[in-house]
C-alpha cells in the first residue's frame, strides 16, 4: 500500500524546480523522495487548490508565488487527486484510487476496524471497491466488470499496510517541510501547515526525527 498523489498537469511550471513527471500519473509520496519530487509533489497539491479569483475576504496576491500559493493557504477545505494505491506483488494487481475518494480521504480506509462492509471509491479511472466479509478484504479493480481483477487480504494485514502507508504520508510531510524553508522561505510555515491539514498529520510530523525510519 502507497499513498499516491495525481500529477497536476502545470506545463512550463517554473517558479520552482520540479521532476519531469507525466502528467496525471501518480507519484509515491515517503521520506525517500528527491527535492524535484517533492517540488512536483508540491506543485500538484497546490494546483489541485485553487481558490476562485474573486474572493472578496482574502484577495488573490498579484505576485506570481503568492498567486500560485493562495488556494493551499487560504481553502477551508483541501484536496489531491490520489489516495492509496495496493499492489499485490505475487500477481501484479494493482488497486488505484478513484475519483470520489481523495489523498485527503485516506483515514477512510479505517473504516473497516469499525465493522464498515464497503467503501467505493469512485468510477474514474474504474469503478473500484473495498469490502469486507467477516475478517476478509477484498480489493475489486472494476465492479462492472463481473470477472474483474481483485486482491484479497485480512482485516490485520491491512492494519499494518495502513500504519506503513501512514509512515510513508509523515515522512513526505517532514521532507516537504525541510523543502519548504529552502525553496519557499517566506512561505514555509504555512505551507507545512497546509500539507500537514490535507493529510490528517499533526504538524509535529514535520519534525525531522519522523524521517527516521527504517527504509524498505
């Protein structure tokens, strides 16, 4: 299980340096990130919030920076396109996100230690769906395709792919944060503010020591 973010598709981008990442694939977000992916990574979630032109209360800043930044410092309400990607790696499945259930919605997952028997997410790019029977998941790729690929796993392995997956969300926090204070000094704080609100981390995730984990 990764926590993956959609690529916001901002051609001739350049107030920052950004990896060469094609537009609206996803791209894995951990500690482990290099500065231009995390750049990139930055780049989207901003681009994905965009707060309307005229908004009377908090008016859009006319320098380019501040313009780009102002949805991710000012939205009431943030998202990404993305969300958890698994893969089984004995047969190649893949589980991706859809489009009703965002990187912002990935605690929805704990859903299932509640007792929860389903969570869609969506029809885009395919109409895919978790559900649980008794301690059993199962991950279905497409549920209007009848012989649709799926992975099956327990209620405790996706308890511990959670708590992975969280790790990986808290060190791209703590990266992004260190990114930030470089590339965006005068923005840092609330940057770090904003991404640690997106992802349901509480900002003490930025600290380094959160980055200290073993890699696998």
């Amino acid at each position: 299980m990764q926590p993956v973010l959609e690529i916001y598709n901002a051609d001739g981008f350049d107030l920052w340096p950004v990896a060469e990442v094609k537009p609206f694939s996803f791209l894995p977000l951990s500690g482990e990130l290099s500065p231009a992916q995390v750049g990139t990574a930055v780049m989207s979630i901003a681009g994905w919030n965009v707060e309307p032109d005229q908004d009377a209360d908090s008016p859009r800043p006319a320098d380019p920076l501040g313009g780009f930044l102002h949805g991710l410092l000012t939205c009431g309400t943030l998202w990404a396109s993305g969300g958890m990607r698994v893969t089984d790696s004995s047969s190649g499945v893949s589980f991706v996100p859809g489009c009703c259930d965002g990187l912002e919605d990935w605690r929805d997952w704990h859903q299932f230690f509640d007792g929860d028997s389903a969570l869609w997410f969506g029809h885009d790019p395919k109409s895919s769906v978790a559900e649980r029977a008794g301690d059993a998941i199962r991950l279905t790729v497409d549920a209007e395709q009848s012989d649709s690929q799926a992975i099956e796993l327990s209620v405790t392995e996706l308890r511990h792919l959670l708590a992975e997956a969280e790790r990986d969300l808290a060190g791209f926090l703590a990266l992004a944060a260190a990114w930030a204070s470089k590339h965006l000094p005068n923005h840092s704080a609330p940057v770090s503010t904003a991404l640690a609100r997106l992802l349901d981390l509480p900002e003490s995730a930025v600290s380094p020591k959160s980055q200290d984990r073993p890699s696998r």
